[in-house]
C-alpha cells in the first residue's frame, strides 16, 4: 500500500514536470520572454488556480529551469535562446516595455503552444492551405511546412515583400493566382500570434483599441490614459 501511494506520488510528480516544461515553452513561443513576476501570475491563471499548487509548480521550476530546452534565465527574465545573444538586447528591451496584458486562454489551448510549429486552427488558415493544394502538388507533411514557413515570413514582412520572396524561392504564380494569393494571406496575416503584441493577433489588437479615447484609460491595463501609454 506505501508504496503504491509512493508511485502514484511520483506519477504525479511527473506530471507537474511534464506540464510545467509545456507551460514554459508555450510562453517563450508566444512572448518570446516574460518576467518571473508575470510567468507566476499566468501560471496561476492557466495550470494552478490555488496557491498551494501554484507554489508546487514554483517548486519544480526552481529545480529544474535548467533542463527546459531552448529555455534562458537572465536577470529574473525568462526568455527563448534564439533572443538570448547579446545581438538581440534591442528586441529584448522592445519586449519588455511592451504594456499590453499576455494573450492567455484555457490551459487545454494553451499548451498547444509549447510546440513551437503549432498553428490555431482558423478560417483564414484553411482558406490559405486550400490555396496551395490547389496551385501545387505537395505530400501533406511538405505542405505543412509550406505553412509553417510562410507564417513566419508573414510575421516578419509586408504581404508585398512575402508575395515577392515567395514566387523567387518556392513557386512561381500566374497574375490570376499571385492576386488570389495576395486576398488570402492580406486576411491571414491579421491572425497570427506575434512577441511584438505579447502573443495577440494584431486582428485582437485592433478589436481592444478600436474606438479608444486619446483621454480614456488605456485598454491595456496600466492604469495610464490612452495618450500617455499604448497611444504612443
């Protein structure tokens, strides 16, 4: 009977870990950093709603930080390796003066995103990949990455910029397919999750501060006016 108990306590443990390490590399591949502050306010949020668990968490992420890959400790921030280099303090500086609130929603959602290729499913999305079965012959493996490389192309250049490196590096398009490509991801781009908005859509971004007064307390939670905050 002990140690039946001791195994189940074990499993469990496991299972804070397993959970933790999805926690953590949801939130670098979203934010791409987070203060200790804000990880353990959205840890309560998302994976422990009490103190008691929320500080077992804590527990484990003090002792095993170290093992989360991809995964870098600076200055009590938390921040993806591919920003760790000291190339990349302008963009880290960016994102810490960011002062909107973390997008966030229900943990069963959120630690899809600790796989750092995961796409929310979305009409834009289907219409996108529908798009490229039509105009080429790919296996559904290949297209996947088709997808996921013109996500992140999307993510860091113009539509026009993207429309051009695509037709140059993966096919080329008729005017008739380049002008439907160009609709499809014009509606796609909106949608997708970016570290400049703290893991929101500029579509979202664009919902919360639609109709805000330059003199209106700013949506995004500081407690600043519009003017003095996100406005600028």
């Amino acid at each position: 009977m002990y140690k039946e108990r001791e195994e189940n306590h074990n499993n469990d443990k496991n299972d804070y870990y397993d959970e933790l390490v999805r926690f953590t590399s949801a939130c670098l591949n979203l934010y791409g950093l987070i203060s200790l502050s804000d990880y353990k306010d959205l840890l309560k949020k998302v994976l422990a709603p009490s103190e008691d668990l929320c500080n077992e968490y804590m527990s484990y992420f003090d002792r095993h930080i170290d093992h989360v890959s991809g995964c870098v400790l600076k200055e009590n921030i938390l921040v993806t390796s591919d920003l760790a280099i000291d190339e990349s303090k302008d963009i880290r500086d960016h994102l810490l003066s960011l002062r909107m609130n973390h997008f966030t929603c229900n943990k069963e959602n959120f630690l899809k995103f600790s796989e750092k290729t995961y796409i929310e499913p979305r009409k834009e999305l289907e219409d996108l990949v529908g798009f490229l079965n039509h105009v080429i012959d790919l296996s559904d493996s290949d297209l996947d990455e088709k997808v996921i490389q013109l996500t992140a192309m999307l993510e860091a250049l113009s539509v026009n910029r993207a429309l051009m490196l695509i037709n140059a590096d993966f096919f080329n398009l008729n005017r008739k397919e380049t002008k439907e490509l160009k609709r499809i991801l014009n509606a796609y781009k909106p949608c997708i999750r970016s570290w400049m908005n703290r893991g929101h859509t500029n579509k979202e971004m664009n919902q919360l501060y639609a109709g805000v007064n330059k003199r209106d307390l700013c949506p995004c939670g500081s407690g600043k006016k519009y003017k003095k905050c996100c406005y600028r």
